[in-house]
C-alpha cells in the first residue's frame, strides 16, 4: 500500500472504491441515467458553473484537453498558447495537430504568465480566435490568475480553454465568474477519484463555435456535436460504452466534495500546504514558486546541492512505501514534486512525507536533524488552529 | 442488480471487481509496471499473436478505433471499409475524418461480407491502402470470415483493420494466423471486465506504415509514437495517467480468461448459444443471421409480429432485472439483441431469459406456452452433455 504524494494519481477515498465496486449496469438504463444526471448536477457544483454542457469525457485528462482543442480550433484559427510548464507544451502540440496557427507566450518554468504580457501578445495579434492556459500547472506547481487572463482574452474578442486538471477540488476554480469558455480537469487529482474520466465544461460561446464550424471536427470519439447526442438529457442514444464502474466512482467522489463542501476542502488543502512547507523549510528546502502563485496541493521543492535526488525517492518509495514526483523538461533533476490533492490531502501524509525525507536526507548527510521537520510542521498546525479559532469568536473548534 | 443480456457491457467476474477495487499507485512505481508488462503478455495470449505491440488503450472500444484509423489512414489513402452493421458505419466516419478516400463495400445487415465481392472491390480499386472491416458486428452477432478478408486484401497489398470488440475471448481471434495488421477490442463484453479499456494490437506492417507517415497522427492523445514510448519495455516515460483501477481489473479479467484457457472460453459461448437457440426456436422465435455466421456471443432475433418489442424490453427490465439490447439502425424495432458474453455466459441467464421473455410475451397473447422454452434448452444442454462424453470416449465429464 503506497501513501501517494506525487503529482496524481492521489490516493482514493474509501467510499470511492466501494462505489467504483457496484455491479455494472447498462449505459441506456434508466437507473443509469438517473445516476447521470446527478453526476453532471455534482460536476457544475464542483466547476461553479451553470454550463448545461458539464461531464465527464470517457478518458483522462488528456482527453478533455484534446476535446477542447478539436472542437473549438478550426484550421487556420489564430491561438495563443501560455506555456510555463509541460501542459502548456502540450496544448501547443494540440493546437499543431488541429491546424490552428500557434503563438506561443512562453514564460519561465514556476512562474505565473503575466496579465500585461497577454495583453500585449494579443495586441501584437488582433485576429487571435482562441487563448489557452492552464490554470495549475502540475508540473511547477505555479498559479496563472485566471479571472485575470479570461478578462483580458475577452477583451479582445477571444475565446479561452483552460486546463484545471490539477486545481479543480484543490483551489478555486469558478467557470462562470471567470467566464472560462471550455475548460477540463481531471478525476485523479483533487477529488480522491480513480484515474481515467476528464470532467469538461463549455459555455454558450464555446458552443456556438463548434456548431458554426465549416469543417468536421477530426475526431469521432471526441466531436462535442456526437458527445451531445449522448449527453443531452432528453433523448439519450448510444455514443459509446460508458465506463460504467469510474462513473459512479466519480459520482461518490463528488458527493463527498459537496457534503465536505468547496471552500471548506479549498481551506484543507491550503492548511496541510502551510504545515508541509514550515517542515521543509525548517530543513533549510525552498519552494520553486513564489509566494501568491504557489498551488497548495502541488510543492516543488529544490533539491538541494550534493543530493542524488533519484536515490532519494527510490528509498522513499522503497523503504517509506511513499511515492513523491520528479521534476520534468528542465526541472529534471532539479526539484520534487510533493502533492497533497484530495484523500491524499491529511495531517498524516504530511507528517510522514517529513519524517520520511528527513530521515533518508539525513541518512545521506545532508545536515538535518530527524524531528525537526515535523516539530515545525506541528507548530504551524496549532497556529493555524489558534488563528481560526479566533476568527471563529472563540466559538471554539 | 442487473442480469445484463444486451450488447454490452456484460457482467463483471467478482473477482475483476476485487482486483478493481486495489489501491491505486504510480505509473511509474515499479510494480505498476511490472502488472502493465504481464497485463501485455496476457493480451497477447487472448489475442494469439506475439505483436510486441499489444496493449490496452485507455478509452473504450471507439478509442481503439480510432488509433487504428488515425495513425495508419494518411490523408489521400484510399480505404475500403465493409459495411453490413453500425460499427462499419463509424469505421467509415473514421476514414473521413482522417482524410482518407473511403470506397465502402455494403452488405444487408445480419449478412457477412463477401470475400470474392472484396477481391472484386480491390481489383476495381488497385490502389487501396487499408481494408477495414468488422469481425463480429455487435448490431446484428454477425461474423465475417477475417482470415479470407485479410487474405485477400494482402494479395492485393493492402493493410487491414479489424473490429474484433465482440469477438474477443468469445470466439477465435487469431490475429498472428490470420496476419490482421491492427485489431482492436473492448474490456466490457467477453472479457467480463469493466467498460473503459480497449485492447488493441499492431504488427511489423502496421507499425512501418506509421513510421513511414509523411504527416503527423492528428490526434496527440492516440499518436502510436507517444503511446509507444510509454508502453515500450525500456524507458518508461510519461504520456497519461494510466487509469490504474480499469487496468486492474482487466488483468484479473485475463487470468481468468486464461485459467478457462481460450478453446474453453469460445465453446462455453457455443454451448449456451446453443441452449439459447433452442429455446427461442421453440417459441417460434427466428435468428436474423443464418447458420454458419452466427456469432454465439450475441444472438439476433427478430420480433414476432404484432409484438410491442419496446414493451417487451420494458417489462423484461422492470419486473425481471434483466437487459436484453433492441435493434440500431434499419434494424431498430425489428430485432432483440441477446449478447451471452464473458461472465454473462452462463446457464441460469439462459434460463432466466428464457423463462422471462415467455411469460411476458405470453401476457402479450403471443402464442408461447410458458415453460416450453426452457425444456428446449434443457434438452439441448442435455445433448450437447452427452456428445461431449462421447467425444470423451466415456471417460466421463
């Protein structure tokens, strides 16, 4: 049994997988359907949105970012891509592949993409159809300020597509206020769900431009105009086979969002991200990203000089059963990756995570003390219990 | 719960349900990707083939569809796609969508394609790159002789791909006999397993046809040069977070596939196939496809005159749990659809559906004495018992 603190997948809540367990029934069942239903009912909860085209595509997060992209881009269709990490790259690759007319507004890897020079970009290029950024990049962990970047494209007259894959659960992600006009994440992240369904969600605009294409969307699998055939709540036909057993993992796994409630799982990621990076840096670790762009449930530490950082995690994994990330492009090598994303979001991950590490660092003499770590992370818990208690009136807990 | 009869999915062993329900890891962590390499070897022996390239892909069956059409179609190759059901239809759609020049050979549906009218297809059209074509179409449980379509389609020297989403573990699929260039199959029909995965499988052929493109795969997620260095044996890279709960499951699937052994597993779908005929047969009922390609996995069977067939269904599922499929297409309203697949392929759903469908229909005054189904398929089984002593030369069961 791994405790999962790597980039996702995160580990699964005890509920979920005895969803996930129910016998199979057929995707054209009225109980089904009914389960359905409620599912995208959950998922606009979870994106704040109204958006009646709100599900979960049949696939991982890749899947719904390529649904995005070969819907919304027509050959020849200007977009900008953000890029400051491996998901930007990989929208780059898709608007590539969809014949649309990159430019790319690149910004260094764990740091945020700056407003102004969006706007810029999008003055230097007036006929811009589409811009696409992703909200939390999981491979820096670093914050785009969303609201921000869908202003501004909208300004221009520009649609945006925005990958929440690592946000959604974690951190707020609020499609209507933002105006987000296609967006996708990712059911193995922040909601304690199986690997292997990408929640998306569209806008009225979004749809109106898939439906005055002149050209067919180039994927079967993925042509929203099928896909809402299927979806669409009156008359439901058949599309493809449902994977019946992670819908109703997801299912549980919204639920238990809802009745934990939205901020409420925010403010826990945020907490146990606060208790983690007083330990790791009581162990003399910095964090990549600066403070106000960090995502609480993606940590990228620095590895420090001298430290053989893949013989680091091996003995994690190996000794600790505990599964941290790497760093990837140019990061390899140079930083971990520490996630706290739903059911893998709790004091006792946090606490193992810090003595694990210190005691394989210090084990490589890396100048740590064991205990230390965790005696840091423990003070940061009670001040921040102090602190709310406080705000609460002293209403108690 | 569901006694599920229909097209699929069917049935889910209990024991794929538990697999399902492991914790999920990495996949990247070392024991992950020891289950992917058995996981390969296991598709392998349900496949017959020993194509280094054979591995489950993450979507459902039209996922696998689509990676064939898309990485081995280049926009200007001509296609002949055989059509006598649905699934020819979308292979059609698939072609169109990739940019190739589709020459589509017809059949009734419920007939199996003609492989002289194919040969009489690639003489009229010597420049064909791909023949396409379904082995065991779902919409009607008709089987088409793969191993003369592909054949023939070589002598003319053309590639093919194969529809085998119904026939796998139900019937002979023998892809390194019969030479299929690419095949893919789905998890939820007779490998009793979760919907969500489709298995696919390359050869030598195929892959030189991708590495040959002059153009890149349109689709990033389906791009058999990404997903191969995921799933190559060496360097282990990251591509997309592998939905571990499914790929679970469909390993123990396989196991058990294999425990049964594959001969087993096709004359168990013969031998309730059988049973089931019988009993339709004395209720006067008739199968739409003649002896010889019947599919035994999935039986079509048209409806009586003057019976409300979409009542029948109703009642069959609200009074008896039991799901049986209707008719897609030309075919809507004419046909039921009774899929014994994987796990559902067992005598008590035989019986159950045998004894269901006569009380309902003889509530609908259709002529049917209650219980004579049954005996049928009692005296079936019986005989078919006592051949197999036979065969046994007397040494019993």
């Amino acid at each position: 049994m791994r405790t999962l603190m790597g980039p996702g997948p995160s580990e699964i809540h005890p509920r979920v997988i005895a969803a996930m367990g129910q016998p199979v029934i057929g995707y054209l069942d009225p109980v089904f359907v009914t389960m359905m239903d409620e599912l995208k009912e959950l998922l606009r909860y979870a994106f704040m949105t109204e958006n009646p085209l709100t599900f979960p595509a049949s696939g991982p997060g890749s899947v719904g970012m390529e649904m995005c992209f070969v819907n919304l881009v027509e050959p020849g269709d200007k977009v900008i891509v953000c890029r400051n990490g491996v998901f930007g790259g990989r929208m780059l690759e898709n608007v590539e592949r969809t014949g649309g007319v990159p430019v790319v507004l690149e910004a260094p890897w764990g740091e945020p993409i700056d407003p102004q020079r969006l706007a810029d970009c999008l003055k230097a290029h007036p006929d811009t159809r589409i811009v696409a950024f992703v909200h939390a990049e999981t491979s820096t962990g670093c914050e785009s300020d969303a609201a921000a970047l869908i202003r501004i494209a909208h300004e221009y007259g520009a649609l945006t597509i925005v990958d929440a894959v690592t946000s959604l659960g974690g951190s707020p992600v609020k499609v209507d206020a933002w105006g987000a006009d296609a967006i996708y994440a990712a059911s193995q992240k922040c909601l304690s769900c199986t690997p292997g369904l990408s929640p998306v969600s569209f806008n009225t605009r979004a749809i109106e431009k898939v439906r005055a294409r002149k050209t067919r969307v180039q994927s079967w699998f993925m042509d929203l105009n099928l896909v809402l055939e299927y979806w669409a709540a009156s008359a439901r036909t058949y599309h493809h086979t449902a994977p019946g057993n992670s819908l109703y993992a997801l299912h549980e796994a919204l639920l238990l969002l809802r009745e934990e409630g939205l901020e409420a799982a925010w403010a826990r990621h945020r907490r146990h991200h606060l208790a983690l990076k007083a330990g790791l840096e009581a162990m003399g670790l910095t964090l990549l990203v600066k403070e106000g762009a960090r995502l609480p449930q993606m940590n990228a530490v620095r590895v420090p000089e001298g430290v053989d950082e893949k013989e680091v995690r091996r003995r994690l994994l190996t000794e600790f059963n505990l599964e941290i990330g790497a760093g990837l492009g140019p990061l390899a090598g140079k930083i971990w990756r520490f996630g706290i994303m739903g059911y893998s979001c709790k004091p006792e991950n946090v606490m193992l995570c810090l003595s694990a590490l210190g005691s394989v660092l210090s084990d490589m003499a890396y100048p740590v003390e064991v205990g230390q770590a965790e005696s840091a992370a423990h003070h940061a818990y009670a001040s921040l219990h102090t602190e709310a208690a406080k705000a609460a009136g002293g209403r108690g807990r």
